[in-house]
C-alpha cells in the first residue's frame, strides 16, 4: 500500500481503519518519511508458569508493529525538549 493508495482509501474509511484493514490481509504500509506498519512473525517458543510449575508451547503468531524512517527518528531525537 503506498500513499497515493492511502489517499484514495481514507476517502472512503478512517486512515486508522485502512492501516488496520491492511495489517490483518497481510499487507505491510508504507508512509515515506514517517515509517512502516508492519505484520511481524513471531516464532513458537515454549513459555513457563511459575506458580503451577508447567511449561506451555505458544504457537507461531503474527503481530502488528511499527517501524519509525531514519529521517523521521532524526528529528525526533534532535528536537524533543527534555
């Protein structure tokens, strides 16, 4: 998806819900300049409870995460007022 998709979508829905929209079909979003919103793999791992001393097997997922441009994280680090 790229902005001039975007554009084209946020006539018709919110912009959240086209991100949104995109992410669950699988699709990554690109906003150049700003960053990507992207559907990340994570692998099955094994996990512990503690309290009932058990061990659980998590399956291979998918998570949504955002990836913030070079450009756009230069900004922020040199403007933010401590």
């Amino acid at each position: 998806m790229t902005k001039a998709d975007i554009v084209n979508e946020i006539s018709k829905n919110t912009f959240m819900e086209s991100i949104k929209g995109s992410l669950v079909k699988g699709k990554n979003v690109y906003l150049r300049g700003f960053g990507s919103f992207i559907v990340k793999k994570r692998a099955e791992k094994t996990a512990r409870n503690i309290s009932k001393n058990t061990t659980i097997i998590i399956p291979e997922h998918f998570i949504p995460a955002f990836k913030p441009a070079k450009s756009f994280v230069v900004k922020v680090k040199g403007n933010v007022k401590k």
